[in-house]
C-alpha cells in the first residue's frame, strides 16, 4: 500500500490522542476507517514506523556512478 504523509499525520494524531487519555479514536488510511482502543498503541506505533519507512525510502536510482581505472600496464 502506498502511504502518504496525510497517512502518517492521521496516525500520529491517533496515538497522541490515546496517549492524552482518549479511550477509543478513529484513523482513516487511505479510503479506509480504522478504530483504535488503549490496547491498540504498540500497533499504531508500528503502523508510523512502517509508513515513515515508505515515505524515506527514496524510489529513484542514485545519482552516481563507481568507476574504476588502471595504467594498463
């Protein structure tokens, strides 16, 4: 699935509001509407590290490249 930091903000909202107290909150992901409860917060913080690890993830190639060279002796 691809995440987006909207994602990412909507969990991090999730886990501030349980952690302030709050006993059941609502986090949407996409098209998709997920409630979590006190019990649910090693999950949520695994949901952020897995979407903070898609969104660092660069998709393109690096930009140099390794060259190597002798005296042709």
């Amino acid at each position: 699935m691809a995440y987006t930091s909207t994602d990412l903000s909507n969990v991090e909202d999730a886990i501030r509001a349980i952690v302030s107290g709050k006993r059941v909150v609502r986090c949407s992901i996409g098209d998709k509407v997920f409630e979590f409860a006190q019990a649910d917060l090693t999950k949520l913080r695994e949901l952020k590290g897995e979407i903070l690890s898609e969104i660092q993830t660069p998709e393109t190639r690096p930009r140099f490249f390794l060259t190597r060279s002798d005296k042709g002796l």
